[in-house]
C-alpha cells in the first residue's frame, strides 16, 4: 500500500522565463474557465465527454500543449465534483502530469513542458525535501506562482504505508473548540488562542468588507490566506503529535465520525458567531492530516459514531449530566473533565471497532446495567 503526498519544491527560474511561464499559467486558466462555461452549459461532469466537447476549440483558442489541455479538462471537473460552486479560476497553478514533467534526481531539476518549449529548472529545497524525493519516479505535479512571485512545483509522491496491525490500544481524540483536541491519554491542545485569532479575523473581515473597494479587497483576500496558514501550521502540529505518540505504544486512532455534522448542527437555530465556528474547516482538515501521517507510520485510524459520546460515562456507559467545562455521572459517581471522559468514551468505542468490527457498537455485559437500557447508549438490553 502506498500513501500520496504532494511535496512542495520551490523553483529557481531565470527572470527572462517568467513571461513563459506566465504565459502558460495564464492559457491555462483560460482553458479551465472556457471549459467551465461549456460544462455548465452542458450540465457535464464527465472527462471523456466533456472532452469531446471542448479539447479541439480550447487547443485553437489558447495555443496549449494538448496534456495541457487535458489537463484543464481533468481539473475543471475535480472542481465541479469537489465543490458545489466553481466560479472562476485564475491564472495561478497548472497541473502537470507523465508527458509534460520530469524530475531528474541526479542534479536536482524538474522538466517542465510550456507552451512553446521545454524547460528544466532548478530546485531550491532542503533536506526535508531531498529526503522524501529520494529515489522516486513522481507522474505528476502542480506548477503553482505565489502571490509573492515566486514559483513553486508540487510534485506528487508515493510512499510505502506501513502495515497496519490489529492492536487492543486505541487513543481516543475528542475534538471540540475550547479545547481543539482531547485525548484519551490525557493529553489536550487549548483552542483559546486559536479561537482569539479566528474570531480576530473575522472581526477585520466584516469591517472590511463592508468599504468594498479595491484595496479593502486585496486585504481580504490576504487575510483569508494568514488565517488558513495558521490554521494549517497548527493541525500540521496537532496531527503530527498524536501520530507520533500512537505509533510509540503501538495504538490505533479513534476519531468521532463527524461527517454529516455541519448539516445536523445547521439545522438546529444558532447564532451566527456559533454557525461560522463550527462551520470551518478545522475539524476536517486535522482529520485529513492526522489520516495520511498515520497512514505512513502505519497506525490504524478507526471513526467511530459520534452519538453520546459526550454524554455517556466512560466508567459505566451511562448518560451522565454535562456542564460545559465538567462532567458528572449519577450512576457509577464519576466525575472529570467532560473533554476527556468524551475522549475516553472514544477510546472504548474505537477499541470495540478495531478488536471485533463484527460488533461495531459497545454493549455492556453487566446484568445490572442492562437494565435500564433508555439511558444506555449502548442499548442492550
Ligand atoms: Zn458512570
């Protein structure tokens, strides 16, 4: 089994080849827009047929090689498919793959085809970089320029995952927004000072937007990207932490399978400073991340049904009364920090899944539990 990575690669070009390289950022963008316009027209969703529709006319039109043209034509419906509405795509990446890139590891130089030629840049990377690209034979990249000029190639890499074994040892990850995440270890990660920033953000957002010039945009837009980095550098912590720790006691993850719980959560009335928190992409990104790194150490990921896991009691299984920050069980008389009796609850949860999938949910074999089986969320009975 192998993992995909893109590994990010900053390229050294001569300052005469930017207009080249522009030129082609830019056929590019236009060939995804033209393509756009006609699979919206045609309702198309489908490479081949769009294919048909578009390839000779975008060929004439921009001048593109024709993987280029390909190409435009894959990313223009990965788009469609990923996201509900494309709007328009602007001229700053294109996607590369077998025919017009190469990467040469012997003196560290990627081919790159442009519209008229063939070029071969240097790298400017570093050991983190050099390690990873070792001894691989990457079939694609992305060819990406920076709002601040320079150019960057991502060049798509497969490492071998490792094998993931059954273990009875499950971390359980409590996400939640005072806390990020919660472990069942123990361990937590405070969301204060993210959420200070994040509301700090937004806060800058709404005054701006509401000038609406040109220059009120450009910060927006630049905001919007600081945010996002923050973001992104703080999961890319998070994950690589938790990874790190399952793979040194050799334990699975658990994590709450919260797919569908910005639909739910939507449904119920809220406020709106409560509807942009939870409506971010936090949640799913440090998923993502944490998913791939333990992909390659080969720690097992298990998602478990997010029901009552805040409730329920890891002690007893029983509902428990929460009060925000603490949490409280009448039944057995338990009583912690209701994150980490959640993460817990995980733990137990996830261990169920990875020792018997055969019996996806907890039951508690106790006779004088089962009893009760309304407050239970194991529903035994
Ligand atoms: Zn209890």
């Amino acid at each position: 089994m192998t993992q995909t990575i893109s590994v990010s690669c900053k390229l050294q070009v001569p300052v005469e080849l930017c207009p080249e390289i522009d030129a082609t950022l830019q056929a590019f963008a236009d060939a995804c827009n033209q393509i756009l316009e006609v699979a919206k027209r045609e309702n198309c969703r489908n490479v081949t047929r769009l294919h048909h529709l578009t390839y000779r006319q975008v060929r004439t039109m921009t001048g593109l090689k024709a993987n280029h043209a390909c190409q435009a034509i894959r990313r223009v419906v990965g788009n469609m498919k990923a996201t509900k509405q494309v709007h328009k795509f602007r001229s700053t990446s294109i996607s590369l793959d077998a025919r017009v890139f190469a990467y040469r590891e012997s003196d560290q130089h990627v081919g790159i085809t442009l519209m008229n030629k063939r070029v071969w840049l240097p790298l400017s990377i570093g050991n983190y970089q050099l390690a990873l690209l070792k001894g691989q034979t990457p079939t694609a990249a992305t060819l990406v320029k920076r709002r601040n000029g320079d150019y960057y190639i991502q060049i798509a890499i497969d490492l071998p995952t490792e094998p993931t074994g059954k273990t009875p040892k499950v971390i359980g990850v409590d996400l939640g927004r005072r806390d990020i995440a919660t472990t069942s270890t123990g361990q937590s990660w405070n969301g204060r000072q993210l959420q200070a920033t994040r509301d700090r953000y937004s806060k800058v957002r709404a005054n701006v937007q509401r000038k609406r010039t040109r220059s009120s945009r450009r910060l927006l837009r630049r905001l919007s990207g600081r945010e996002q980095r923050f973001q992104k550098w703080v999961n890319h912590n998070i994950s690589k932490k938790l990874v790190e720790q399952a793979k040194q006691i050799g334990a699975a993850i658990a994590f709450e399978d919260l797919t569908n719980i910005r639909n739910s959560l939507n449904q119920k009335p809220r406020n709106k400073t409560e509807r942009r928190r939870t409506n971010n992409w936090a949640f799913y990104s440090l998923r993502v991340f944490t998913g791939y790194k333990a992909a390659i150490a080969g720690v097992p990921i298990v998602l478990v049904p997010p029901a009552y896991t805040s409730q329920a009691c890891h002690h007893c299984l029983h509902i428990g009364e929460r009060s925000s920050k603490s949490f409280k069980c009448s039944h057995c008389g338990f009583s912690g920090d209701a994150d980490h009796n959640a993460a817990l609850v995980i733990s137990l949860l996830g261990g169920a899944l990875v020792n018997q999938p055969e019996v996806p949910f907890l039951s508690c074999n106790l006779p004088d539990l089962s009893r009760d089986k309304a407050t239970s969320p194991c529903g035994c009975g």
